[in-house]
C-alpha cells in the first residue's frame, strides 16, 4: 500500500519554512511522504542581484531546503507578482497536485497582506478540487486520482489579515520538536536576510520565524512552538468532517474548541 502523501504549496521560497515546513515534518515523522512546491521563483526577492541571478539563486535554496526537510521538490511555475488566478496556471497546479497524490494540501490563508500569497491560497484550494475530476486536462497531463483531499489554511503573515483583525488558528500542530529543522530550512535561504531587513525591516529573518512560531505556541496553551491551521470546507474534496491531519498527529495536533464553536453559532 503507497504512503499518504501531503503537499504544501506556497508563493515564494522561504514561505513554507515560515508558515508549514514544521507540520511536513511531523507528518514525515509518522511515515507520509511529503512534497514541496513555491508557485513563484522569487526573482525579485533581492535588492543586489538581477532577476535572472535571484531566481538561480533562489531555486538552488529551496531545493536545499526541500532536502533539509526531506521533501520532494517540485519547480516553480511563475515570477513574483504574476501569480494570478488563470485557467493556464491552474492546469500546471493540477498537474503538481496529482503528481503527488496528495491526501493533505497545505496553502496560504484565504486573507493575507499580499496578493501572491492569495492568489496562491485561490489556485492550490482549486488545483486540488479537480483531483478526482478526469475531464480537467492538467498541463502536463496527469492522471486524476479519486481518495479524499483535505485543504489546510496556514496563518497570515503576523497572524493577522489585511485589514489588521486578528486570525486565530481552528488547529494546532506540535512543532518545537522539529524546530532546529524547520530553521535550518529557512537558514538555507541565506539570500532572504539582506532583501527582508530591506523591504519589511526584518532584521533576522530566522528570529522572526522563531517568533512567530513562539506566538502560535502560546496561543495554543499547550506547546512551545506551534503552527496554525484552517481545514476548508469539505464540499467537493472529502468526506465530512475528514481531518487527517489530526488523524495522523493525534495529541500533536490540537484542535481549537473555540474556533470550532465559533463556527457553529448562528447570527
């Protein structure tokens, strides 16, 4: 019988090692294979090298950091700031999604500060709801595949969406036990600390993940370090109330009683 497999599709190298690279590895752990993809090449992350030398650069980072973690690395697909929802980028995702085969697809939050990171959320959410549907022709093709698909959203960057409200988690996944991993992946991308201290004033890139981390952790009441997740609706992708992630991790994954409240009251 193959391995479960999850998938984490983010915008820009380094993404994943912020916000799902913790959570790939605890599922690594109970023997899933994992898979990592960045929509874009990142080729403007640099305020010193040209596009053409970022985007080298870059893609020779994640594939360092997609080993560190022991991903399958997937390539990127567009540029910075190109990520649109499109009919021709949504048959490449689709493609990457069923080459995986995965049972768990890890994106962006629905709400977050930048358009990248949405319209990344908008083509995985989509990319993986034609999973099981034949007639949608991926590029290249692949063969659709029919077992539940679960989507989890990962928290917005400074856990908060674009008009400054809060977001709060509906599950918590245990990460301090992988932590020194989940940083020498982001450490791998050694090229993000000049253009983060420059574009958002992030003076060590590795801290604020750290943080970060830290933040999701006391919010949990539970773990040191933490990442946060939404699980979309199962609508076309699942069974109800399919949650595999919690499945997998058990007592490492725990469920936010409050936000799974919050989702049943009626205004």
């Amino acid at each position: 019988m193959p391995k479960p497999s999850a998938i984490a599709i983010a915008a820009h190298p380094d993404d994943i090692e912020f916000y799902m690279a913790g959570t790939l590895l605890r599922l690594r752990e109970k023997g899933w294979d994992i898979h990592y993809c960045n929509l874009s090449s990142g080729n403007c992350g640099s305020v010193k090298m040209s596009p053409t030398q970022t985007r080298k650069t870059r893609k020779s980072e994640a594939k360092s950091a997609a080993k560190i973690l022991g991903a399958k690395f997937h390539q990127s697909i567009s540029d910075d700031l190109e990520i649109i929802f499109s009919v021709p980028l949504l048959r490449r995702v689709s493609a990457i999604v069923r080459k995986s085969k995965a049972s768990i697809v890890l994106t962006h939050s629905p709400q977050d500060y930048m358009e990248d990171h949405t319209e990344t959320c908008r083509l995985a959410v989509t990319a993986a709801f034609t999973h099981g549907m034949p007639n949608f022709k991926s590029t290249p093709p692949s063969k659709a595949y029919a077992h539940n698909v679960t989507v989890y959203h990962a928290m917005p960057h400074g856990l908060r969406d674009p008009l400054r409200r809060r977001i709060w988690p509906g599950q918590f996944v245990n990460t301090t036990p992988v932590q020194e991993t989940k940083l020498a992946a982001l450490k791998a991308h050694d090229s993000q600390q000049n253009w983060l201290d420059s574009s958002q004033g992030l003076n060590s890139y590795l801290k604020t993940m750290d943080d970060l981390s830290g933040e999701l952790g006391k919010m949990s009441r539970r773990f040191r370090h933490a990442e946060g997740w939404r699980r979309h609706l199962h609508y076309g992708f699942s069974a109800a109330g399919h949650d595999p992630l919690k499945e997998a991790l058990g007592s490492e994954c725990l469920i936010n009683r409050k936000y799974e409240q919050s989702l049943e009251k009626v205004n």
